[in-house]
C-alpha cells in the first residue's frame, strides 16, 4: 500500500525547514513556519497557524488557530523554544497554544487533548493527556495540568498553579492556588466541592477505592486539626495508590491548594497562606 501524499493547498505557505509526513491535509490561507514537525494525518484547517512546533499523529488544527506562537512575555528575547503536541488533540477556531522560554524551552501538550474555541495556553505549560479546556480558558505561564482534568469555561489559571489529575473546574473560576486530583472546585476564588465521583467511575475507578479518596478528602479537611498535621499523618499510614498521588500533589504544593468552602484556616498553618477571599 503506498504512502498517502500530503495533500497542500495551492495558497498554503510553508517554510522550507517544515517537515511534512504522509497524509497531512493543510487548508487555504495555512502558514506552516520555522522549525515544525507535523506528523502522518495531521489536519490543518484555513488561515492556522503553525510554528516552531512538533503536532502530533492524526492533530486536528481548525481555522485561525496559533499553535507555537511566541510567548506573551516580556522576558522573552527570541531564544528558539517550542511546543510539543501529543497525537490525537484537537484544536479548535482561535485557540494560542504558546511556545516556551528560556525557562524550560518548551511547552508541553499530551495526548487526546480538546482546546474548546478560543482557549489559550500560554508559555512553559505542561498538560497531560486528555485535558478538556472549555470556550474562553486561560492558563498562565508555568501551570501543569494533570491527565483527565476538565477546565471549565472562561476560567483564569494564576501562574505557576498546578490542577490535579482527573480534577474538574467549574465555568468562571477565578483559580490563584493548586486543585488537588478527583476533586470538583468552582467559585471565586476557587474552593473545592466534593469529589469528581462521575468522573472517577467513568475512569474505572471502583467502590473501594472512590470509598478510600472520599476518607481522606474527610479526614483531611473536617478535621479541627490544621491540614498541615492531618497531611502529616495520613502520609505515615498504608495508602492506595490514588490516595498517595492525592496526599503527595498537596505536600508537594508550593503554591499552597485550595479548600472546601467550609474549611477554616487554623492559625500558625503556612500550607494555604494566600487561600483568603482577600487575595
């Protein structure tokens, strides 16, 4: 069987270190730049743009989106960075995926990820694999977003802010601090709201171990005790491998995390410092 030939409209601009493979479709009005890998059915839609950027096997790029544009930051002196995009993700009208800066070099993208219209993701970012981020998102510099997490609509990430794995936020968050993984957070500023048990079952989560995240989000935060001693604590004792990513992604926290709504700051705990409504 032979190779597909990539298919390349007549108005499509291409730069001559692009490298194209088989089965590629690129539209009208298309800019391919300096220094990209597209890979074997990558579709790129009218009037993208595409730059110093690997995309993914089968990547769909639909119209007016930048993939590997320059960052949005005034530290940035034209050092060659870029952006890595995993197979399968689709980006869809108007969507800026940023390249890194000297920081990192890169900004990178896992698999199997949505980029709802106009989203944006901007320099040094790391995304697992699929993310949904909804209409109108925008993440920060620096942030990290882990596997199977969903970013509501027209939500604000800080930067330097981590989400969880599987972690879900609701529409028009306002999130300056990290979201721990399988939880639900809205509001501004955000604040937890239970546990993600939808998205937890349909990941194939069981009942024994959905009944051992619930424990822990519960002793953690019911507690009278600070949260710093109750995370102490529960990372002395046996834990399922879920509760273990969850309780080290909060020790691990430099930022501090967000809390439920009812939790109270005790006096003398450093761990959620900025988690005021002030901030």
């Amino acid at each position: 069987m032979s190779a597909a030939i990539p298919e390349i409209h007549s108005t499509a601009v291409i730069h001559p270190s692009a490298q194209i493979a088989e089965g590629v479709d690129i539209g009208p009005y298309a800019v391919i730049g300096e220094d990209v890998v597209l890979h074997p059915r990558v579709r790129v839609g009218p009037h993208a743009v595409v730059e110093f950027a690997e995309v993914g096997e089968a990547c769909q790029i639909h119209a007016g989106a930048f993939v590997g544009t320059a960052p949005q930051d005034l530290k940035y002196r034209g050092e060659s960075t870029r952006v890595v995009l995993g197979s399968g993700c689709v980006v869809r009208e108007c969507v800026t995926l940023n390249r890194g800066t000297a920081a990192t070099g890169e900004t990178r993208i896992g698999a199997r990820c949505l980029f709802m219209a106009y989203s944006h993701v901007a320099h040094d970012c790391i995304l697992g694999n699929e993310v949904i981020l909804a209409n109108s998102v925008a993440i920060a510099g620096h942030c990290e977003i882990g596997d199977g997490a969903v970013i509501g609509g027209m939500v604000g990430l800080h930067q330097f802010v981590r989400i969880g794995k599987l972690a879900m936020i609701g529409a028009g968050a306002m999130v300056p601090l990290d979201i721990p993984p399988f939880v639900i957070a809205w509001g501004d500023r955000a604040r937890l709201n239970g546990l993600n048990l939808i998205g937890l079952r349909r990941r194939g989560y069981n009942a024994e171990t959905i009944a051992s995240i619930k424990k822990v989000y519960r002793d953690l935060f019911s507690s009278s005790q600070p949260v710093a001693d109750n995370l102490a604590q529960l990372r002395q004792q046996p834990q399922t491998e879920p509760v273990k990513e969850f309780v080290e992604f909060l020790k691990k926290s430099s930022r501090g995390f967000c809390r439920p709504a009812f939790a109270k700051a005790t006096a003398g705990e450093p761990a959620d410092k900025k988690s005021t409504d002030e901030e």
